[in-house]
C-alpha cells in the first residue's frame, strides 16, 4: 500500500510542477525540485520516462520544448492549463442535468467505472442542476460485457483488436478486426468491422464473442470508410418464395414484402441474407410457413424436417 | 463497485479529481466523498493522506495543499495548480455520449426542448472523439419510458404487444407494477386489464404503447400460476441457435450429453427444438416428444 501511495504521491508533484509552470522544467529541473525522484541518474531517469508514459496514458498531453528557440538549450516539459482543463463548451445546469443522467445509465453496466469519473467532473463544475425532474426517466444500459469498455478504446483509437467469435456450429474461430462502429440494437452490442484475414465487412454480436478481446496498442491503424454499408436488402443475391398463413409469422414478414394473398395463405419475398437465420426461421414456424423457392432453400428446409423426425421417432 | 481503485494509476486520476471536486464540494462528509467515487471510505481516506502530501515544490506547508478531515467532513485550501477539472478520457465520452442516446429516447414522448438539447450535447460530445458509436434511437426505451411512467404514476398504458410464443400480436391495457432482470432480458410485471390478472411481460416485445385514454379499475388480483416446463433432451449436434434459445453455456456443450432443458410454454420449446434442426432430440416426458413429433409431421405434410 505504502509503495502504491508513493507514486501516486510522485505524479500528483509532477503535474503539479507542470502544470503550474510558465517556463519548460529541465529533467535536472524535476529532478532536482519535485519530490520523490531519488536515487542514481540512471534510476531517475527511468522513472521519469515511465511517469511521462503513465501521465499520458491518463490523458494529459506533456509538451516538449525549449526556453529559447535561438539557442540549443536542453528541452523541457510542461503542461499546458488549455490542454489539461475540460472544455464541452458553455454548459447550463440543464445540460450539467442532462450529462449526469445519462451518465448514471451505465450503473450495474460495463462503463461503470468510466462514468462515474464523468460524473465527479460534471459535478465539480459548480454548476447547479436539477436532476430530480428528469431522473424518473433515467434510462439503463443492459449489457455488463466485460469485453465492451476493450472495444469502445479500439473504436475511439482505431487499433486494431483480436477475439475468439462463436460460430454457428459452436466452433471457435480467431478474428483479427479493425472496428469500425458499436451499435447497440434491440438489447445486443453489435461491432462492425472490417475481417483482416477474410478481407470483408463482417458485423459480430459481443455476447457471441468467447474470450477476452485482445486491443493492439498501435492506434490510427486504419482508415474508416465514410459510408458503412449496410446489410441490407439491396445487397441480396437472391429471394425466396414462402407461404405464411394468415395473422401469423410476424417474424418474418417484417423482412418480407407481400406478393399474393388467399383466403388462408399470404405469398411474400425476402431477401436471403443468412440462409442459416432464414432455415431457423423457417423451422420456428411450423406448419404455418413453406418455401416455394429456391429449390436448394426447400431442400434444406424438407431435409431439416425428416432429421428432426427421425430422432423424434 | 469500480475496478481495482487501488493500482496507482488509478489513484492518480482519482487525487488529480479529488481537488477541483473539493473545492466545489467544502465540507462534504467522507462517507459522501467515498459514495461519489464509488469506493470504499477507507481508499478515499488513504488518498486524502496521500494528497495531504502533495504540492509545488519547496513542499513547505505554504505550498502543500491544505486538508482537513478530522471531522469527517472535507475541507481544501491552497490547491489553485490542480483546480481545474481535468478534461475527460475518450472512454469517459463514448460514456456520455451513449447514455444521451438512451436518454433522447426516453424523452421523445416529452417534447421537443429537452430532444433538441440533447442532441446539441451529443453533437459536441462526438466531436471530440470522431467514432461511431452508437445506440440505435429505437422504439425500445421509449416503450420502457411509457411503462415507467404507468409504474411512478399507476397510470394504465394501452399497447401492442408481440408474442413470439403464440406468434401474434394483441392489444392490451396494463398496469404496470414493477420492471425485473432476468438472463439480461428485461421484464415486467402489469397487471392487464384485458385479461383481468397479473401478467409478465417483456420490454423488447412491446410493438406500440401510448397512455390508456379511459381509466381502468383493476378487478381481481388473481394471480396465474406460470409452471415451468421442464424436459431431458440429448445434444445430437453443436448448435449456436439451440444454445442461445435454451442458454446452454458454449463451452459446457457436446455431442451425446444429456441436458436439462427449461420453458414456460410447451408451445415455444416444440418451435425452439424444431428451430434446432436436430441438434436437441428431446427425451422425455414423452408428452412433450410426441408433441414435438406432431409438430414436425404437420410441417412436413405441407411438402407432399
């Protein structure tokens, strides 16, 4: 515990002295004013490089220069009050109220941590704010992900990430990924991210994600692309044919367009964009769906069946 | 509670907070202080040393910081070098930013000022971070909104809800009592007005919900028993489908294993064993296997 409180007692000094600064400090500087650098040249000297490293890492940008641009002095560090001070711009109280609602969704959730730091710098702005009129509509995020706060980094750095995805005969494959978004839909996390092997776009449920998501440290690695496709129909190679029986398979036709009706059965087209998704689907509805078309789609479906049958006999 | 408050990194951040928080917040019990950070009295009161020590250099007691909490309660002087607030990690951001996504939603039913607020704030917020990141402005948490308010204000709420086990879609006005958690899947309990009892109902299948325009009364508060269904079944095939529907955990998953299946409905397990393709058989009780086989057959006499 007591080592713990010494370095953190160091890098508190140290930004102390740089930040309160209007000259950049020499290393003979810091080490000579700034308490808790001792020992040999050498020691201090990696001590420094490795507080530098850890106060970036805390995002506080140490600038480098020199006193005097005419002469070849030794350089020095500071930190600048316009680089270390939060800036969102003018706030109000409402906004302030706004901000810290939407903070404390991440309770119990993933970003917990993260928003609670938000949070003590919202509230350390001194700015009044009413909570209470807005706080019965306090949304929550579902999700307790441990692999979400990993992603998040990858997307906001694009660095690239490494993971283990669940595939659907459960199997595991390896993915190395460069993400381009997080989009949480209908209770699941989906990242969107180009397949460095597969060289495709290729969209993953985090919950299907199996081992710890691995960030490279390396950012800017990619470029994202303006538009995103999406999977949508206008990408589909094919349609197929099916019958839904009346008042039933909603599933399915919010995916579908409508082509004929009877007086019990609906005729719709959907695009196939997972055939293993859509023989599911299939398969869930019972007798009240049938495909007409294609024939490989029928196939499988009518295959499907006599198996089930089979164990079922 | 926070990861692991006490690597020394963490420490840091939390001191370099500590001050400009202080210094709006004089004379803040600990207890209070440790409840903001979410951490245990005894880390905020380890980090109240440690900052106690810090300062400019010389570190006379005229250019340490000035604490004292004694008392119990917080007080800060001569901290001017760190009272700024520091400005937030891109983490702390995505946070925000996608805590207003949710919030938009919930308000959507509330007007336009607070709408166009957040959306000035979340314009700002992902300036500063350039990345997509996002929670899609769904009908979901506005829907959640609506049974929050029926939960606050007893008020009954008329909706259109979908129900994936009978596959249809009913109009219904509930009361709502209280929202649950279960399996990530969130719930709540109402009681509908339509069917006269305590129903269970989930957020994500509410398809359109708006404030009953008539006042219900709530006739009798029988509740309806709901018996889970229980049923033996082998794994025939490693499946991803049948593992989600059922969650089986992947990993404890292989072929030739007895296993434990449960439902409420018999009508949703007979179309999650056949959305299976094969890769569950059920065993027993031969009830349930032969509902199952009817099932199929029924599906297959379409094809002949």
């Amino acid at each position: 515990m007591h080592t713990v409180s010494r370095k953190s007692e160091r890098l508190v000094n140290l930004t102390i002295a740089l930040l309160a600064t209007k000259r950049y400090l020499t290393k003979s500087d810091i080490f000579r004013t700034v308490e808790g650098y001792e020992g040999a040249p050498e020691a201090m000297e990696r001590m420094f490089e490795r507080d530098k490293d850890d106060l970036r890492s805390l995002g506080i940008a140490i600038e480098l220069g020199t006193f005097d641009p005419l002469f070849e002095d030794e350089a020095g560090y500071r930190i600048t009050p316009a680089s270390y001070r939060l800036d969102l711009g003018e706030l109000d109280g409402s906004d302030i109220a706004l901000l810290s609602i939407a903070a404390s969704a991440w309770t119990g959730a993933a970003l917990e941590r993260e928003s609670t730091s938000a949070l003590v710098k919202l509230a350390s702005m001194g700015l009044d704010s009413d909570e209470e009129a807005l706080s019965l509509l306090a949304p929550r995020v579902s999700g307790t992900d441990n692999n979400f706060a990993s992603i998040t980094d990858a997307v906001v750095r694009r660095a690239e990430i490494e993971f283990q995805y669940v595939g659907v005969d459960l199997t595991r494959h390896d993915r190395r990924i460069a993400p381009y978004s997080l989009r949480g839909q209908n209770g699941s996390w989906f990242l969107v991210g180009q397949d460095l092997e597969k060289q495709e776009l290729r969209t993953f449920r985090l919950d299907r994600i199996v081992s710890e998501v691995k960030v490279s440290k390396k950012s800017n690695a990619f470029d994202i692309p303006d538009q995103i496709p999406d999977q949508n129909a206008d990408q589909a190679k094919e349609f197929a044919l099916i019958r839904i029986r009346r008042n039933r398979g909603h599933q399915l036709r919010s995916v579908a367009t409508l082509v004929h009706s009877d007086e019990e059965w609906d005729e719709l087209s959907l695009p196939i964009l997972d055939e293993s998704w859509l023989l599911r689907a299939i398969l869930w509805h019972r007798d009240d769906v049938f495909v007409l078309e294609p024939a490989s789609l029928r196939k499988s479906v009518i295959d499907s069946l006599k198996h089930l049958q089979a164990l079922h006999g | 509670m926070v990861n692991s408050p006490t690597t020394p990194l963490a420490q840091t951040a939390r001191l370099l907070d500590l001050v400009p928080f202080l210094l709006s917040h004089q004379g803040i019990s600990i207890s209070d202080l440790a409840a903001h950070f979410k951490v245990e009295k005894d880390v905020i009161t380890d980090d109240l040393n440690t900052l106690w020590m810090c300062g400019l250099p010389g570190y006379t007691p005229l250019e340490l910081i000035d604490l004292a909490f004694d008392s119990g309660y917080v007080t800060i002087r001569n901290a001017a070098p760190l009272a700024y607030v520091r400005t937030m990690s891109s983490s702390e951001i995505v946070s925000l930013a996608l805590g207003l996504d949710l919030l938009r939603d919930s308000l959507l039913n509330l007007g336009n000022e607070q709408v166009s607020r957040i959306d000035r704030l979340s314009q700002r917020l992902r300036s500063q971070i350039g990345a997509h990141i996002s929670i899609a402005s769904g009908t979901q948490t506005a829907h959640r909104s609506m049974i929050a308010t029926s939960i606050a204000r007893r008020v009954p709420v008329e909706m259109t809800y979908y129900s994936s086990t009978t596959d249809q879609e009913t109009r219904r006005i509930v009361t709502a009592y209280d929202f649950f958690q279960e399996n990530d899947v969130e719930y709540f309990q109402a009681y509908c007005h339509t069917s006269n009892g305590m129903r269970t109902f989930r957020v994500d299948r509410i398809v359109t919900a708006s404030v009953a325009q008539e006042s219900q009364e709530i006739v009798n508060d029988k509740k309806q028993k709901s018996e889970r269904i229980r049923v033996g079944a082998t794994v025939r095939s490693l499946d991803r489908t049948s593992a989600e529907a059922f969650r089986l955990a992947f990993e404890e998953l292989e072929v030739g294993a007895s296993v434990a299946l449960e439902a409420f409905s018999s009508d949703w397990l007979v179309r999650a064993i056949m959305a299976g393709a094969g890769s569950l058989v059920v065993e027993e009780p031969s009830e349930i296997r032969q509902l199952v086989r009817r099932s199929i057959d029924s599906a297959i006499a379409l094809y002949e």
